[in-house]
C-alpha cells in the first residue's frame, strides 16, 4: 500500500452513523463520503463524539448553549489534544492535511452552522414545548468542539479547511467536499 501523505479529520458519526442522535441518521455508509475519501486514498482521522461521551445513545437532541459550559469544553481539550499532537506529527513530517468535516446541525460538529434555542427545563405537561422548539434556529457559527479544535490548532500554527456535510443535501454537498478535495490533492506518494 502507497502513502497518500495526505489526511482529513472527519466529525465521528461520519464514520460511524450509529453515534448519532436517534432518528438523524438519512444515509448508510456505503453511500457516504467516507467511500469517497477511501477511493482517493485519504488518510481519515476520527474525531471524538463528545456528545455520546457524555450523554450516550439516549440522549436528547441539544442546542450550542447546552454544550457551551466549562466541563464540555475541558472534555473537548482533553480528547482532542491526542488527535491535535497527530495532526502536528503528520504536518512536521510533510503530510498534507486537507481539512476537517463536519456537520453542519451539530451544536458540537458543525462547521458553518449550528443548532441555537431556548432548550432546556423540566419534561412537565404545563411546559409548552412546541414553543421552545419553534424558538430554535440554525445559527451562522461553528459547533462547541470544532471551535474547540480550531483554537488548538491556531495556537500550533496549523491552519486547515473546514468543511460542511450538510445532510438535508448530502449527495450533492459531499460532491462539492470531494471536488474540493480533489483539487488539493497532491499527486505525490510515498
């Protein structure tokens, strides 16, 4: 096997869809970029899924306010900095990083947008809840963990591409990534 020397960080329910909060799940991995990055012969890193971390399965789907506290910040540190040392690792040894993917919806993952609201309380029947969840709205900012990792990165001075899975159009949004991708690809292998 060739050494592409090239690699992307992917949001983890890229890679593994079973992560994800129920009843999100719109594509199987067969038709996923991840096929795509294989084909191109990428390197892909995993990032953490801190929500599933710290909620599990089971959880309710969150708005950025929710994760914007001190102990989920600390968590995304924590478990990024083993992948923010590879990623320094592979840029010291001339590896080429295209960029990080992830998903946009994602008050944790998103890149470009992220899920923003009035979410919070008690489950009690004097709670309108068609209110607060009207009230939520897609906000033009990235997710609590890419954030996270964005920082960590500057202060390397490692400066990347994000990139967007958007799921309400994966097919064409995945295409756009790849064409993107392709463009930056070096041809050179080990």
């Amino acid at each position: 096997m060739k050494r592409s020397r090239q690699i992307v960080l992917v949001a983890n329910c890229i890679l593994n869809p079973n992560a994800k909060v129920y009843g999100l799940v719109q594509s199987d991995l067969k038709n996923s970029i991840i096929k795509d990055l294989m084909d191109e012969n990428i390197g892909i890193i995993q990032m953490p899924c801190i929500e599933m971390e710290m909620c599990g399965l089971r959880r309710w789907g969150q708005v950025r306010e929710q994760l914007d506290h001190e102990a989920f910040r600390n968590r995304c540190r924590k478990r990024l900095k083993p992948i923010v040392q590879q990623v320094c690792d592979f840029d010291k040894q001339g590896y080429k990083i295209l960029g990080i993917i992830g998903i946009d919806g994602s008050p944790a993952c998103g890149i470009h947008f992220t899920p923003t609201g009035d979410w919070y309380g008690e489950f009690n029947s004097e709670l309108n809840y068609s209110d607060r969840i009207s009230n939520m709205q897609m906000e033009p900012a990235p997710g609590i963990m890419i954030q996270e990792l964005e920082t960590m990165l500057k202060r390397k001075n490692l400066t990347v591409k994000y990139y967007a899975l958007n799921e309400v159009d994966l097919y064409e949004n995945k295409n756009k990534i790849m064409q993107a991708l392709r463009s930056d690809i070096s041809k050179e292998g080990e």
